[in-house]
C-alpha cells in the first residue's frame, strides 16, 4: 500500500551521457525493450537493434513496430525515419487498429511539443502527489505507469521521487518527454492508452492524469490499467466531472458552445485566439470576468504561457472531451475490477485492484 501524506507540504538525449546509472528509476539499455506485447494480441516482442536507440520490436511472425530514438512507436506516423528502419532490418510493419483521429493525435502533440515544460515544483508535487494524500516517497522503488504523459513533467517528478517510471503518450509529445535528462533509461512509447503493449502485472501503481476525458471511451481504457497492474496495484487517475450549480453549469454550457465553434478554426488561428484570450485573462479589469467564465486557469501557474496552454487545451481541435457524473465514474472504476480507495472532488479517484481483478 501506498504511504499516506502526512501534511501538504529540456535538454537533448546526449544528456543521457554519463548519467548515473546505478540510479534505481533508470532501466539498464538490454532491460528496456524487455516486456512489451503486441498492444492488439499481447503476443511476446523481441528487441532487434538497428543502431544505437533505433531498432524494432518484432512480433513471433516476423512483423514488427519500430523503435526511433528510444521511443517504441506502436501509432503509425508520417515520420518516414520509421519506416527506414524496419526496411533496413527487413521487419514488415505490424498492422494495429484504429487509436483517435489524427487531428486530434496532432492537436495534443503541437500542444505539448510547444508547451514542453509546463510545471512548475509545487504543481507538480499537488499534481503528483498531495491530492491524492501521498508523499513523493510513496513512489520510491514502484514500477509506474504514466498512462498519457505528454511533455514528461510528471514522469520527471515520478522519476526523481525514485520511481521506475514507463511513460506512454499517443502523440509525438512523447518525444520532448524522451528528450528529458531524469527520463534517460526509461521506458517510453507512443500508443494508445486503450491498448497497451506491457504485459499482465507489469507495474504496481498506473498514473492517468488529465487523460482519461479525452480516450474514445473510459471503460476500454480503465479495463488496460486493470491488466497491466499487478494484484493490489494502484490506480491514481482523474476525469472531467460534470458540473454542479447554476453558476458552474452556465461556465460549462458557455464553454462547450465555444468549443464546438472553435473546432471549425484552423488549428494556427486558433492557437493564436488561445494566446490572446490568455492575455486578456490576465490583465487588469476584463481579466477577471474572463478568468471566471471562458478562459480555465490554474491559480499556482498564473503566466501567460500557462494559460494560453490551458486555453488551447479546454478549446483544442481534440475528438473527445467527456464529462461524467462523480458515481459515474466511480461505477466505472469499481467495474474495471477496483475497490475505491478514496476520491476527492475535482474528477479524483485512488483505487486498488482486487486481487482476483474481477467487477
């Protein structure tokens, strides 16, 4: 079990270079592509290297996924490096299925590439660990997934805190994340958090932060982190919730309305209406008005870079953006076979898989 809280209290991968690597949260390189499945059949991978972190993963039939820069790549991209690499080593591309569309892939992965380190210590340490009442030390020797870790801030916290961290995006955000000096050694791929390519019991505590309202839906996804942890693992995630109140549900119509308006914008326009939102949001007088209707803020991170991220984030070109009722949500982790440990508001849940894995 978890230890409890007691009291609220980018760099290039040749920086990996002379790391410390009898750190206990970096992987040794002929560990690091040992474990994953095919995402689709949970049949067994091979690592074949190419050159340095550019290789494949092969499946028992010779097809395979290709590994570029030390991401495992289980998301066909545009990135003909990809399939270079599996023409070299003569590995055909595995055919997986459909994850979200790609807009809304681009969307999340322009959004994160641009806003690469968008925390700061103390919301990280809220983030991570205080609402869910832990200590930072709680993640101390664990085997952590972070399911949807876009730019990596919160697998760098979970990796300082002395967590052998697995980070996971389906975007190419996951690239800024493989950049991150505290994630040298690390496990990292770009797949969907609805199939992932770890096998049964891989890890003790899964992380989903932020994610799970945008995944085409929450039960398939719920179910993944069941597999993948071992009895009595650790679920720490969080979901949109849908509002309560006059004033909270007036916000929330407002912003859905504007949302749906927003998708038919260019993807570039939009993002510069995020920034000046943003800035208007924190100026004087209008700011205000704006900061408790339309434009979400975080109030430990009032810059403009911050809530422009936030605005783009809330208004972004992205296919799914769920909200949910508290029990429902509840329901929804009980049904993937966990026991509620505790919840909070805001869309929290910390919950441990029973030791059969059943509903």
């Amino acid at each position: 079990m978890l230890a409890r809280k007691m009291s609220t209290t980018s760099q290039t991968p040749d920086a990996c270079v002379g790391h410390d690597s009898a750190d206990s949260s970096r992987l040794a390189p002929e560990e690091r592509y040992r474990g994953y499945v095919d995402p689709w059949d949970q049949q067994e991978l091979k690592w074949r290297a190419l050159s340095g972190d550019d290789g494949a993963l092969v499946r028992p039939d010779g097809r395979g996924y290709p590994v570029r820069g030390g991401v495992a790549r289980f998301v066909e991209c545009e990135n003909p490096t990809d399939g270079w690499i599996l023409d070299r080593l003569g590995v055909p591309r595995a055919s997986g299925g459909d994850a979200q569309s790609q807009e809304s892939v681009d969307s999340f992965g322009f959004q994160w590439n641009w806003d690469h380190d968008p925390r700061t210590e103390e919301d990280l340490r809220w983030r991570v660990a205080e609402r869910f009442s832990l200590l930072p030390s709680a993640f101390a020797g664990k085997r952590v997934l972070d399911a949807g870790c876009g730019a990596g801030s919160q697998s760098k916290f979970l990796a300082k805190a002395g967590a052998i961290v697995t980070a996971v995006d389906l975007s190419s955000a996951v690239d800024s994340a493989a950049r991150l000096q505290e994630l040298c050694g690390s496990r990292l791929a770009q797949a969907d958090i609805a199939h992932l390519p770890f096998s049964h019991g891989a890890f003790d505590i899964v992380y989903c932060e932020g994610v799970l309202q945008h995944a085409a839906a929450t039960d398939p996804v719920l179910a993944e982190f069941s597999r993948v942890l071992v009895p009595s693992g650790v679920l720490l995630a969080t979901h949109y919730l849908s509002p309560k109140g006059l004033l909270r549900t007036a916000r929330w119509t407002m912003q859905e309305w504007l949302r749906g308006r927003a998708q038919e914008i260019p993807r570039d326009w939009l993002f510069l209406v995020s920034g000046i939102a943003a800035a208007c949001a924190l100026s004087p007088g209008i700011g205000w008005f704006l900061r408790q209707s339309v434009v979400p803020c975080n109030r430990r991170m009032l810059t403009l870079k911050a809530t422009w991220s936030n605005v783009y984030d809330t208004y972004g070109q992205h296919s799914f953006q769920r909200y949910l009722r508290p029990e429902e949500f509840v329901a929804a982790v009980r049904n993937a076979g966990f026991d509620r440990e505790d919840t909070a508001d805001d869309g929290l849940v910390r919950a441990v898989k029973r030791p059969d894995g059943r509903p």
